[in-house]
C-alpha cells in the first residue's frame, strides 16, 4: 500500500545495511537487513540546525536517532520520491540579497535555515552513494 509524504524535508535516506563500525557502533539504521527484502527509509522533515545536529551525533552513540518528532522511519520495498520546489520561494531565494545565514523560512512557527543553493534546480540534488543526481524524482526499488 502506496503512503504520502507532503512537507519540506532536509533529508532523506534509503538504508539497506546497517553498516555497524568503531564510529557508529548500531549501524545508521540498525534494524535494516539485506536479506529482507526492505529498505529503511528515514526521513528528515525540517528542523533547526541544532536538531539536525542532535541527531546526526547520535548515529555515534549507543542512543536512538530516530527519537525526535522531526524524524520518520519505514520500512519499504519501494518508493517514489518526488521533490516538489516551492516557485515563489525559489524565485525570493535567488532575488534575495541576503547573505545565506541570514536567511530563513518559517515552519510550524519555527525559523528553519535555508540551504545555499548547490544546484541549478530550486529542489536540489540527490547524494546516491557519492553519486550527484540532479534529477527531482527518483524510483527505488
């Protein structure tokens, strides 16, 4: 059964292994397996640069990084993403003279950091494996 997403994200991860090391003693998602059949996907809807920080370190310790509101986990098969710009705010960012701390978008009454503009597409790019994809949907399966 196909679920919907909707909201403005800063990240999203496919996790197939849970890649346990010295650094990261669980693994990025420690329940994941190959041989399942599923993939974890983790999404992380916006948050403050502080949040965010909390939980990438905890990815380094022994605590649960998915135990913040701002972060989803599910288990999939497969998945459709589609990254949908906001015209109106791409349209400001570019127009804008502000410098990039300085800007910010308002979410749940939260003001939310703007990323600097690494692509010439107002969604971003994709990271897949060390791979830039500039393409704003992706299928995985």
């Amino acid at each position: 059964e196909w679920q919907t997403f909707r909201g403005p994200v800063v990240g999203v991860s496919l996790i197939t292994l849970p890649s346990p090391c010295d650094i990261s003693p669980d693994g990025a998602s420690p329940c994941c397996h190959l041989g399942d059949g599923y993939t974890d996907m983790i999404i992380v809807r916006a948050c403050t640069t502080a949040e965010m920080y909390a939980h990438v370190q905890r990815n380094f310790n022994r605590k649960d990084q998915f135990d913040f509101d701002f972060v989803n986990v599910h288990r999939i098969k497969q998945c459709y993403i589609r990254a949908i710009s906001d015209p109106e705010q791409a349209t400001q960012n570019e127009s804008n003279n502000q410098s990039d701390s300085a800007r910010s978008r308002l979410v749940d009454g939260r003001a939310i950091p703007l990323p600097r503009k690494i692509s010439r597409h107002p969604s971003g790019v994709w990271n897949v494996d060390g791979e830039l994809l500039e393409e704003p949907s992706l299928l995985v399966r």
